[in-house]
C-alpha cells in the first residue's frame, strides 16, 4: 500500500523489452541501481515497471545491450500535474482547497457543552470565551487543561471540567459543585420574633417560652416565643426558640394607570436584513431599515451541519419591524381590567407566601389616573428567629 | 571486525556462515526471495538462472516473473517445480 503510494507520488512507467538479450539489459539497468518492478515474459517481448527518472536514464542503457525499448503505460502524480499543467485555474482551484482546508482546520468551528444544571450556556461560553475558547479561536493556541484549571478557580459552582479538542470540535463536560446542605443549629439560643404587625391567631411553639397569647396583637420585632427559661433552680437557661407564630396581617396597594397611554403598534412595514456568521464575526450582505425611529426586531439564525457535523458558518435574518407611536384613551371598563390585572400579580408576586382571606378593592377615578386601592387580610406564619447575644 | 567474530555473530543470529553465499527464503513453491545476487543470466516463463557470485541458482516452474528486482535481491514468482544449484 505504502510502496504503491510511493510509486504513485514518483511516477512510473510501464515499458516493453524487445531484443534478442533482454536479461542483458536487466543486468545492466540493476549495475545502475536502477530498480524494476513486475516483470513479465511472454515470448520474446518482456514487459516491465520502472520509475519515471530512471526510465530517462536507462533508454541509454538499452542501446548498449541491443535492446527496443517502448513505453506502454504511464501512472503517477507527476503525469497527472503534467496534463493538467496548462489549466492553471483547476491547478490554482484544488491547492486553494487543500489550503483553505488546512487553515480552517486550525480554528475552532464548534462548541458543545454538556453537564450543565445551574449554570447557563451563555454564562459557560462567556467563561470559555474569557479563556480563549470561542468559535473562530485559534486552535494550536487553546492549552485545555489550563483552560479548565481557570474556570473551575473562577467559578466556584464548576466542580470538575474537561474540555476536550478534537480536530476543530470543542466539547466541553461540566460536574457542577453540589452545595452542601444548610444545617439549621440546635443548640444556639434564639428567640422567635414577630416579622410584621399582626393580629396572633395560633402559636404552636416546639422550644421556648410563650410570651403572647392567641388574639393579641403584636408589632414587627415583637418576641413571641422566648428564648429564656426559668429552670427549677430559680436560675435561667438560653434555649434554641423555635415556633410556628400565624398571624392575621394587613396589607395595602395602590396601582394607578393615567387616562391617556402612549402604546406602540407596528404599521405593517417589515424589512429583511441578512447577514453571515463566519468564525464569530458578522458580514453584513444586506443593507436597509424600516422607515420609523421605533423598531422591533427579531433575529434567527441557520447554520448548515451536513452530517450532523456544526459548520462555523451562519445565515443570519434579521427582521425589523417598523413600529408607530399611538395615543390611547382608556375608558372606565378596560382601565379597571388593567389594574385588577396588576392586583393578581401582586398577589401572585407579593403576596405569595400568604393566604389572602379577605380583599377590598376600590376603583376610582380623579383627574388624569384611575386607580384602584386594594385592602388585604391575609393568614402567614410572621415568626422570624433572632439570636441571642451581641454580635 | 575479524573473520572469526563475523562468524561467531553469524551464527548467533541463525544466518549463512559465508557472506558471499546468497540467502535464500521459500514460501511454499510459489515464491522465492534471493537476497545476494549478482544477475540475471537467462528469464523465461519456464527457467529463471540467477547468477550469485560463486554458482549459478536456477529456478525452473511454470509462469515465472520477476516480481521485483533490486541490485543485490530479487523476487520470483510462480509455481516452482525445481531449485537447481550450479556450482
């Protein structure tokens, strides 16, 4: 296989023997360390292989030991490049490929990252970026063991990584830091205090002493369940308070909305931008934008992967949608419907750890604004444990 | 490098006493391998005679070709029905 290559690469020609001492004319061509290959007799006539130099050299040979010489076959690289020799422009086509191709397997076409729990793509790229690893990057450049050294230093949640370069692929494993769990202290001594103003429904205190009683009312940082016990031996002992205080509490909100809102519509105008993703970089291809100041604008992009294999070349389309500016008068109906809308999401977002037992709303309407005042009563465990001691 | 230790070393590495006499190596009797030779004296399809120095080997058989033939060794093959050694 090696050998056949090697001849290839040479050149070599097949080539008959007619005379009446054809061994004579092999004795003399092997004296001249001149080698044949694939020898063959059939009658008088004797065919042979033999590479292209040195069949230039042993036609003087062939004179001496009275031999006819003709040439039968011609293979090899050399009698390729000879045919092609005045079509320049195939010449120049096939060793811009073979060049294009060793320099673009010396950059970085693709990144895959996997193992990610917590930590998000974009934030691993930005790292990996900050390191020198990006599409586009010069591979010989990336040292890999370093670069996983300098992420898993800066970031603390990266437990263990390995990116691994194959070719111009990148793939990068991640085990995230597993936190350890919060372990809630026993034995400090602390009290149960009151996290906000309310009304006490129930307290069911597993340690400590009981400072209130159900149906009192207590302020924000009240103690409710002490940490400081009497023992039998008239003295005192600190223990870790801890209880469950459920308390009625108040909340208040307003949210307003004025008359007249200024909204954004589009006119329908939509323009097309394109442009190419090469290594990381952008290459504009098409120019132009919508005729107003205020756009909107969505992008996508298509990356061709014939095989399944991720080319760093991107066809990016980007969309902008041309966008007017237009006053609206909100009548009473849909202006109240805008406001109960932020009052849910108030209560989703806010009021989230809390039962809402009783809501008052009120819809008004002065001047410029509608404004809706919205009343809560709501049931929460409002207990908040406090250390004892100066810190 | 004395006579005498050549031949101790020759004998150490399993090969031909002389250094003049060819090596030569069968596989089966469809090819034989003659490092040592100094020529060829006759090439048919039937006979192939390899001068190699102090005799004269000859091959006969049917089809035989020199597959390959370098200054100092070459290759026969075919089907080999006789070694002759012409001294």
């Amino acid at each position: 296989m090696i050998l056949n290559l090697l001849r290839y690469l040479r050149g070599w020609v097949r080539f008959s023997v007619r005379g009446r001492y054809p061994e004579r004319f092999i004795n003399i061509a092997l004296r001249n360390r001149l080698r044949l290959w694939g020898t063959e007799r059939r009658g008088d006539e004797l065919t042979a292989c033999m590479y292209m130099r040195d069949y230039r050299a042993v036609r003087r040979y062939a004179r001496g030991s009275g031999v006819r010489l003709r040439v039968r076959e011609r293979r090899g690289l050399p009698i390729l490049l000879r045919r092609y020799s005045d079509r320049t422009g195939l010449i120049i086509g096939a060793a811009a490929f073979v060049i294009t191709v060793f320099v673009m397997s010396l950059f970085i076409w693709s990144i895959d990252i996997t193992g990610l729990d917590t930590i998000s793509v974009s934030e691993m790229r930005a790292l990996l970026k900050e390191n020198g690893v990006s599409v586009g990057a010069f591979r010989p450049a990336i040292d890999d063991s370093a670069v996983s050294r300098s992420i898993m230093l800066a970031d603390q949640r990266v437990g263990w990584m390995a990116v691994n370069i194959t070719g111009s692929y990148v793939s990068v494993e991640i085990k995230e830091e597993s936190p350890s769990p919060e372990v809630e202290s026993i034995v400090d001594p602390c009290n149960v205090k009151a996290r906000r103003d309310g009304r006490i429904i129930r307290i069911d205190a597993q340690q400590g002493r009981t400072a209130l009683k159900a149906g009192s009312g207590v302020v924000a940082g009240q103690v409710v369940v002490s940490g400081v016990m009497d023992d039998q031996l008239g003295g005192v002992r600190l223990v870790h308070a801890k209880a469950v205080v459920l308390a009625e509490t108040d909340y208040h909100a307003q949210f307003t909305v004025p008359k007249t809102v200024t909204t954004y519509r589009p006119t329908g105008e939509v323009k097309q931008r394109l442009s190419a993703d090469i290594f990381g970089s952008r290459i504009p291809l098409t120019v132009g934008g919508v005729s107003t100041v205020d756009v909107l604008s969505d992008e996508t992009a298509a990356s061709p992967d014939p095989l399944h294999v991720a080319l760093p070349i991107s066809l990016i389309t980007r969309r902008l949608y041309a966008l007017e500016q237009q006053e609206m008068t909100l009548d009473d109906n849909s202006a109240k419907e805008l406001l109960l809308r932020e009052a849910r999401l108030y209560e989703l977002f806010t009021l989230s750890g809390c039962t809402v037992k009783k809501r008052d709303v009120h819809f008004t309407s002065s001047g410029d604004v509608y404004a809706l005042t919205a009343d809560y009563i709501c049931t929460e465990n409002i207990a908040v444990q406090e250390k004892i001691g100066t810190e | 490098m004395s006579k005498n230790n050549q031949q101790k070393r020759r004998r150490l590495y399993e090969l031909p006493p002389v250094n003049s006499l060819p090596c030569i190596e069968f596989s089966g009797n469809r090819e034989v391998v003659i490092e040592g030779s100094r020529g060829v004296m006759e090439y048919s399809t039937d006979c192939i005679r390899i001068n190699t120095g102090g005799m004269v080997l000859a091959i006969g058989g049917r089809g035989l070709n020199l597959r390959c033939i370098s200054d100092s060794a070459l290759i026969i093959e075919g089907f080999i029905l006789s070694v002759e050694f012409i001294v």
